[in-house]
C-alpha cells in the first residue's frame, strides 16, 4: 500500500544521514556535530539575503505608514514569532499593538505545547480576523515545514483583508510561492534528530526574524549610529543605558545627562535633540517628528566619526 503521508518527503522531516549514531556518542561529539550542523545555518540564510533585505523594506514602509507587523505561528516557530513581538518594546520603545503576535494554541501553548493546534485551519483564521487586518498590515506566517493548516488559514484570511503577506520556512519547495507577497527559505536541510524543528530550523528562523526586524527598525529611524536611542527606560539598567548614551552623543557629564532625560521625559530621541539645539521640550519633540523620527536628520549631525574616536580612544596603548 503506498505512504499517504503528506509530511513523509519534506526536508524538516528526513533522517540526517551524520548522526544515524548519534545515541552512541559522547555529550562532546554530539555537540561538535551540533556546531558542524549549525554552521550550515548561516550559509542557508545568508542565500536569502536579497529576500530577506526586500522583506524589511515592506516592513520599515508598512511601519512608516501606521501599519502593524502579525507574526503567525505554532510550537517553536510561533514561540519564536511571540518573542520577537515581545522583544521589540523594550529595545526600540515600539507601542505593544505596532509588533503582535498570534499563536496556536493562544498565550498558554508558550510555555506548554499544544501540538493538536496547529492543525485548526479555521482557528487560525479566526484568530488574525479579530486583529482586523488592514491593507498597511504584514502578515508573517512562520512555519518551518511550510504545511501548517493554522497559519495558512491565517495567512488566508489576511490576504483576504488585503495585507501583504510574508512566510518564513525551511521547505523551499512550498507551492506557497504563487501566494504570498514574499517567501524566505533558508535550506538548512535534514535535523540532527529527524523532525526536531526546534533545532537548525528554529535557529534560522530566529536569525531571520532578527534580520527582519533589526534593518526595518533601523530604518525608521529607532537607533542614531548603532546606539539603542529609543529604548524604554522602565528599569534602573535602561536608565543607566541612556543617560550612557545621551553622554556619548553629547559629551554632557553623567548627572547632566540624567538631569536632561528627566526634562526629555525619558526620551532619549528628545533628550539629544535638546542638547544639541537647546530647543525646549516641545520644539525638540516637534523638529524630531518633522525629520520623520530620525535623529540624524534632526541635528544635522553624523554620529559615526564620534564613535569611532571613542572607540580608538578604548583601545589598550602599546
């Protein structure tokens, strides 16, 4: 009788032909065989460099235009989603509805699996439908094995809505290409442990997703240079981090600098503005909006030749 299943030929599924022994070696030649298999990784997602660039460039246009970002997925590729959403407040001090996202199983699958939920297409749907997607949304459906019905019937459901869709996946082979606006598919090829997922397939999502939002982050203006400018600053460390940063920038002492992040309310953007104009609260937050949020262009100033005097300045004497 012939094999039915619809999984049996796909690549997150085959059986690595390096560790057929693997239950016979030692925790040091398993983890050198790790390393090996990992470094596969970047080559498979460095071939989607030119995917993953267009990528963040719809979604730095969607974000410029109000748009929102909506990860969608299941087990570790919607955990992985989930913590990129999670992430982004903290870092680039995004509002919590600009980067969501949806996962199978809801908010108790990410800690404890429900694997039955990522096969509910209609569930999947209905979950992106009460976001009330918008044509200036992104959808990203991330799914390693390109088969997941939840997040095809979200992706579904969004395109119906007219967002523009992404799908992050290990299967290059998916016939999804004539769906979507974009597919990233990093070949990372057969797992150590056949069908575990959460191995090279979860790391290069994650560095996908890194990329994604990194360079679109970047790109709306949510660092100066490579310096974290519009960090939250909700705890003693961040604080620290930006009175650290507006010194920097501005070559104000420590308690200056605070004392300037305190007038900026805490905005870091603001705070430079300030003490590079001497522009009060308002006009400084007024010139940042119309230089579209980028500090840069506020001031007029290149921060990189500074950074690199201070960086020389670091380094230890012969």
């Amino acid at each position: 009788m012939p094999v039915q299943s619809k999984w049996q030929y796909l690549p997150t599924e085959a059986i690595n032909p390096v560790s057929l022994g693997i239950d016979k070696l030692t925790p040091a030649d398993i983890i050198d065989l790790m390393a090996n298999e990992d470094r596969k990784v970047i080559s498979a997602v460095a071939r989607e460099k030119d995917r993953i660039a267009l990528g963040a460039e719809i979604i730095s246009q969607a974000l410029r235009k109000g748009g929102r970002i909506v990860f969608v997925g299941a087990g570790t590729s919607g955990r992985l989603g989930a913590l990129e959403s999670a992430e982004m407040p903290p870092t680039f001090g995004t509002a919590p509805r600009m980067v969501q996202a949806i996962m199978a199983g809801g908010k108790a699958a990410l800690l404890e699996a429900r694997e039955g939920a990522e096969d509910d297409y209609e569930q999947g749907a209905r979950s992106v439908a009460r976001l009330r997607p918008a044509s200036r949304d992104v959808v990203i459906g991330v799914s390693a094995s390109g088969m997941t019905a939840f997040v095809r019937g979200a992706l579904s459901r969004a395109r119906k809505a007219g967002a523009k869709i992404m799908f992050i996946t290990c299967y290059p082979g998916t016939e999804l290409h004539a769906y979507v606006d974009l597919i990233i598919a990093p070949a990372v090829g057969p797992e150590l442990i056949a069908g575990s997922t959460r191995l090279k397939a979860g790391t290069a999502t994650k560095m996908v997703l890194n990329m994604l939002t990194t360079a679109s982050m970047v790109r709306i203006g949510k660092t100066y240079g490579n310096l974290m400018v519009d960090v939250r600053t909700g705890s003693e460390k961040l604080k620290d981090r930006a009175c650290r940063i507006l010194q920097v920038v501005t070559d104000l002492s420590y308690d200056d600098a605070s004392a300037m992040l305190r007038r900026a309310r805490w905005n870091v953007k603001v705070a430079i503005v300030m003490a590079k104009t001497g522009l009060p609260y308002a006009k400084a937050l007024a010139r940042l909006r119309e230089a579209d949020d980028l500090v840069r262009n506020a001031i007029g100033e290149d921060i990189e030749p500074r950074l690199r005097q201070l960086l020389a300045r670091q380094q230890p004497h012969p």
